[in-house]
C-alpha cells in the first residue's frame, strides 16, 4: 500500500518545464504559465476555473487550496493536457492510491485537453497517473457530456474498462446565442417580469439604477472591492465565508482577477442607484463561455430582488455579446435565483476513472467514495429536517 501522502503531493523544485517533461507528477506551481495558456487557447471544452491567472492564484494563496500537484501530457515541448490534482489522502482523508481534481474555487473542474490531440493527451494523463503509483482518477466537478469526458471515455475503452459515475447533477446555463428579452420572457412570464420592473422602479427611487461592466485591470480592482464589501455585508459575511473574511482567500480572489483581466477573461459586472452600490458579480470568460462566479448584494434592498436585477442585466450583455454562445452558472444545482432565470441545463459529475482493468484497489476507491456520498446526503437531510419549522 502507497502511503497516503505519497501520491498527489510532488514536491518537486526544478525549473518549469524541465520537472513537467521528466516526472509524472509535478508541483502545480512548476508549471510555464505561456505553455499552459497556449493549451487553454487551444482546449477542447472551456473551463475558466482551469486557466492559469486563476489557478495558479488559488494555489499560491487560496485557504485550503494551496500547493497542488498536476500530470501533464506532452507532444514534444507542446503541452497537450494538464490535470492539477492532490491525493485521495487530502481532498478526503481516505488512505488509497488515487488522485482526485484540485479544486480551483469554482465548481468545475474540467481539465484542458489540446482539442488536436485530446484522446492522445488522456491516455498520456492516464498513463503518467499510474508512473506515479495512482491505482484511479476521482475526476471531481467534471462536465459530462463534453469533448474532455469522452476523450477520456475512449482510452478507457480501448482496455476494456468504463468510466464511473459516482453522482450527478445539472445546473443552470444560459443559452446567449438568443435574444435576451425573449429567453426572460419564455423563463419568467409577463406577469414576473412586470413585478420586477416595479421593483427597478422603487430602487430608482435612491438615484439612477445602472449597470456597470470592469474589464481593465484597473476597473476590474475597483469593482473588486465593492464586490468584496458587498459579500461581507450579507449572510456570508455573517457565517464568516465571506472572500475577504480569509487573508488568503482574499489574496487569491485579487490576485487572480487582476491575472483575467489583463488577458481580457474577467469582468465584474455592479448594479448601482446613484452611487450605491445594489449587486455585484464576478464573470470569467474562456473560449466562447462565460462563468457566472460569485455575487454579493446588499440586503438592505433585498426587497426590491438586488442580485435578481443583476442578473437580468447579465443575462442581456452576454446574449449582446458575440463572442460568448453559453454562459456556466457554475452554481448549486438547486439554487433558487438563477435556475429559473437560466433555464439551460448543464450536467456535471464526480467521476472514477480506473487505471487498469480489474484492479480491486479501484473497487476499494469507488466502495469509499460511494459511503462518503451517502454519508453526506444524509447529513444534508439531518440538516434541512431541523431547520424545517416546526407545526402545531
């Protein structure tokens, strides 16, 4: 048995570039920030939480996030594919050999694949994974109808072997190839949406109701700072979960915005009444996708439905935009604001992905996964029974 802590945490000090081409595992921060920004420029499937100004922020600095491993695949000095990863030990405290997604503070992780090579690429991340000793791939977060899944669907079945799915859920997407005043329509109804109109017309009331959009690096810090007190300011802040309530979750969020948004791949979008600010949210954009991060409202206007309006203002710069086709709520797939403004559905999985046919280490790792997923679900209902009131 490989000790816990052996697989998933590389310790590795080499210069980028030279450690990823000569060891299977290597430390995350090891890794030539151009390469692995010419792979996300050419991925199969975007993934924003997976490009570098945002994960290498989370892994320098991000409470609980730090110091992560990653496999890379090559083709020649090109990087084909990059999986950051941590041991079963750490994301679980489960003491068996297998690698599990490091998780990049937004809830999908989806591994960029060269779309040129990408089937080549997931046999490479395979095979490197079982150099390092790793009996299995727990791939948390992914997408499971994308290109990267049956990329890595395909090298499975050449030996005879299937992917797991361990769960599943969908969540809500925004289709921003359609006209944004007609999807509104067709999702929330004449009569909601006349209610939400007299709400903007109340906050109105307090100054002139705007829409604001940060994109440069500069803008992008301001609007930062609203966004963070607006966080603290709610329930977040009350459960002390609020970003900038942590010394590195804070260094990470400033940090890593300000790395997007000199590439062009991060916006913070603000509702404003005069100089008030309502909402805000932070937006990262890959590929033709958007992802829909994190929202902070003050809840003095809670009345007049603040991240509500936001989000209809979003929902119409990003069907305005051509560049972007979808938008990736990346939110719980239960979530009462969003799911019935963005009525597209996008299937994500925790997913076991075993290293060699008929291992029954693998069956050691699918049994614990599967008794931990049980065990929570009934902590969650145990939860939601006592904080249901109580009837006469």
């Amino acid at each position: 048995m490989v000790r816990p802590a052996s697989i998933g945490d590389a310790t590795d000090t080499r210069a980028p570039g030279a450690a990823a081409s000569h060891r299977p595992l290597v430390p995350l921060a090891s890794m030539a920030a151009d390469r692995w920004r010419q792979l996300c420029e050419a991925a199969c499937e975007p993934n924003g939480y997976y490009l570098p100004g945002w994960e290498q922020a989370v892994n320098a600095f991000a409470c609980g996030r730090t110091k992560a491993s990653a496999l890379a695949a090559w083709n020649g000095d090109r990087l084909i594919g990059l999986m950051p990863l941590v041991s079963m030990w750490r994301a679980y405290k489960i003491p068996l050999p297998a690698l599990v997604s490091a998780h990049p503070y937004g809830t999908l992780c989806t591994p960029p694949l060269d779309r040129a090579m990408a089937t080549e690429a997931a046999a490479q991340l395979m095979q490197r994974a079982r150099d390092a000793g790793a009996h299995a791939l727990v791939l948390r977060d992914m997408s499971l109808d994308g290109a990267v899944m049956k990329s890595f669907a395909e090298v499975l079945r050449r030996d005879g072997i299937e992917p797991r799915v361990l769960q599943s859920a969908s969540r809500a997407c925004l289709d921003a190839t359609r006209d944004a005043d007609e999807l509104l329509r067709e999702a929330l109804g004449a009569k909601k949406l006349k209610e939400l109109r007299r709400q903007r017309h109340r906050l109105a009331e307090h100054g002139e109701v705007r829409f604001d959009v940060a994109r440069s690096p500069e803008q992008v810090a301001a609007a930062l700072e609203t966004f963070l007190a607006l966080e603290a300011g709610g329930w977040k802040g009350a459960r002390r979960t609020a970003l900038i309530q942590n010394h590195g979750d804070a260094r990470f969020i400033r940090h890593a915005t300000a790395a997007l948004a000199a590439t062009s791949q991060c916006e913070i979008v603000t509702l404003r009444a005069g100089d008030t600010p309502l909402a805000a949210g932070i937006v990262l954009r890959h590929q033709d996708r958007a992802f829909f991060f994190k929202i902070g409202v003050d809840e003095h206007f809670a009345k007049f439905s603040p991240g509500v309006q936001l989000t209809l203002d979003l929902t119409r710069h990003l069907c305005a935009d051509p560049v972007v086709a979808s938008a990736d709520s990346t939110a719980s797939p239960d979530h009462p604001m969003i799911n019935p403004i963005w009525r597209g559905r996008f299937t994500i999985g925790d997913v076991l992905i075993p290293l060699r046919a008929g291992d029954p280490v693998v069956s050691l790792v699918h049994a614990a996964m599967m008794a931990r997923h049980t065990v929570r679900a009934q902590a969650r209902r145990a939860v939601q029974l006592m904080r249901k009131p109580k009837t006469a």
